[in-house]
C-alpha cells in the first residue's frame, strides 16, 4: 500500500507529530478493531487544555457512535465508549469524563490521563467522524503572573530560562490554546500579529506596543518538554486622557475686590432704614409718608399745621 503522509515544513510540537505519526500508521497499519473504517473524510481536530478544563467539540452527527483511544504501545485502537442514542457504556474513567451525545464530544473535568488521539465512528457503517487530538496540560507548577498596562505601552516579564520555547494563547471560544509563537533559541515564529509585538528571547518575555488585540492570557512552555514556565495575564486598558491641569500649576481661586461691594452695602441700608420710617409707627402713632420728612423741627411738631 502506498503511503499518503504528508511531510510537515517547520518544526512541529511533539503532540501534533505524535498525532501526524498516528494518521501515517493508520494509513499503512491495519486496524485490528476498525478494519474497515474510512479516515479518507474523517474530520482532524486538535484541541489543547489545561487539567480541569471542559472542552466541547462539534460533530456533525447525533447518531450512535462508538469512541476509540488510540494505544501507541501496541499501535491499535481501544474502544473505551459506546454513546447507543441515549445513554453511554464503556469504560468507568472515560464513561465519567466523556460523552458524544448532542452532536458534541466533550471532555469534562480534563485530566492527564485523558490525553491522546481519540476517533469517533458511527456505530452502523463504522465510517469515521472525526479524529480528535486532545492535549491536556499540567498547570500545577507554573508560575502566573498579571499585568495591566495602557495601549502603546511595553512591558517586559521575567522568565526563568533561555530555551526553545512555545507562546499560547487562551482561545474562549473554543476552549483551547491556540499556538501564537515559536522561539527556536535564535529567532522567532508563528502569527504576523504577535511575531511583530512578542518576544520570549533573554530570559524574558516583551510585549511591545501593546494593543486591546493582544490582551488575554498567554502560556509559556519549554518545545521539548512541553513543561509550562509562566501564565500571563496581559490587561491592555485604553490610554489615560491627561489631566486638564496640570498638579501644582493651578490658579488661584477668584475673590471679589472688596470695593465692590460697598455699593451693595449703600443700597441695602437705603432700604433698610426706608422700611423702618415707613412701616414703624413714631411715638405720636402716626407713619411718616414716603417722601415726609422722618424728623422733628426743634420745637414743632410736624403734624400742627394739618388741622388748620
């Protein structure tokens, strides 16, 4: 039989050439519990999480189907679940953590021992649905660091080796770590976007010029060992508007001259002592008028000359 495997250009982690080697054996190799399963239009996925995690994968069928494990020490498949439409049996470890129901595969509560290649048949026509590459990673012993920094902005993290190195990205929308980077120990690859604003070279790890569109949470990890070295938790908040004044340089607070206010002072006694002649009764009972004069002649009283 003629072998279909494809050659890979570039350096590939070790998870996907396990996975690639897989695809070539299933090729070449017969398989003792599938024989006459069909991979030519079966769906490849790869999905990498971390321990603990829940990850939903989409089929296209809700049918019957039966999952395998693929056993690298003796380079076969195992069938460790049965989905018959409405319930699940198989194997307790994987009947507990995995189902195929609801047009969906999903990993729950994700554990080391869970990894590896898996496919997913119908059960009638044993035509392949899909391969799934499930890589789940240890994050007890790395190290998580938070920053928060403005657009524009550069920030540099401190990591504790040199090595070739692997840049992740969280992807929410499909519960996994998207590879963004790649530091071969001399130069870098991988996306435009973060090759051009990331790097992991001299013990550290830079983000330059930073944008909203790099924000969320990276992992770290050696290329060899796989072994995560540092999760970042990178904020970028919109850039601060200057202060209208600047600290120290304010005016001081407008008082109004003091000549000003006499006028006000006049006019507030003019009234004052117009409504007290006016309103007040004098010590005779009668109200001085408005223009009457508010004052006694020596001698005379003001009132006589209005009886005669």
């Amino acid at each position: 039989m003629r072998s279909t495997c494809t050659r890979h250009e570039g350096r590939q982690e070790p998870s996907e050439a396990a996975f690639a080697l897989v695809l070539c054996l299933l090729v070449v190799a017969p398989l003792e519990t599938q024989a006459k399963a069909n991979l030519k239009d079966c769906h490849n996925i790869s999905r990498a999480v971390s321990e603990g995690d829940t990850v939903v994968i989409p089929l296209n069928t809700s049918k019957m189907m039966d999952v395998y494990k693929w056993i690298s020490s003796n380079s076969t498949w195992e069938l460790v679940l049965i989905y018959n439409g409405k319930s699940h049996s198989g194997k307790r470890t994987f009947r507990d953590q995995l189902t195929v129901s609801q047009e969906q595969f999903t990993v729950m509560n994700a554990s080391r021992e869970l990894q590896g290649v898996y496919m997913v048949t119908l059960s009638l026509s044993e035509k392949c649905v899909a391969l799934i590459n499930l890589t789940v990673r240890d994050l007890k012993d790395c190290h998580s660091i938070s920053r928060a920094v403005s657009e524009g902005d550069t920030v540099v993290i401190s990591l504790n080796t040199s090595k070739m190195m692997d840049v992740y990205k969280w992807n929410s929308s499909s519960s996994t770590w998207e590879l963004v980077l790649i530091y071969n120990g001399k130069s870098h690859s991988g996306k435009r976007t973060f090759t051009d604003q990331l790097t992991v070279s001299q013990e550290q790890f830079t983000v330059m010029n930073s944008s909203r569109e790099l924000q969320g949470v990276y992992m770290v990890t050696l290329s060899l060992s796989e072994k995560c070295v540092a999760l970042i938790n990178l904020t970028v908040r919109a850039p601060m508007a200057p202060p209208s004044v600047i600290p120290g340089n304010e005016a001081p607070a407008a008082h109004p001259a003091l000549w000003a206010l006499f006028p006000i002072l006049i006019i507030a006694a003019t009234v004052i002592y117009w409504a007290v002649q006016r309103f007040c009764p004098r010590k005779d009972g009668s109200r001085a008028g408005v223009f009457y004069p508010v004052f006694r002649r020596r001698g005379r009283n003001p009132n006589q000359n209005r009886g005669m």
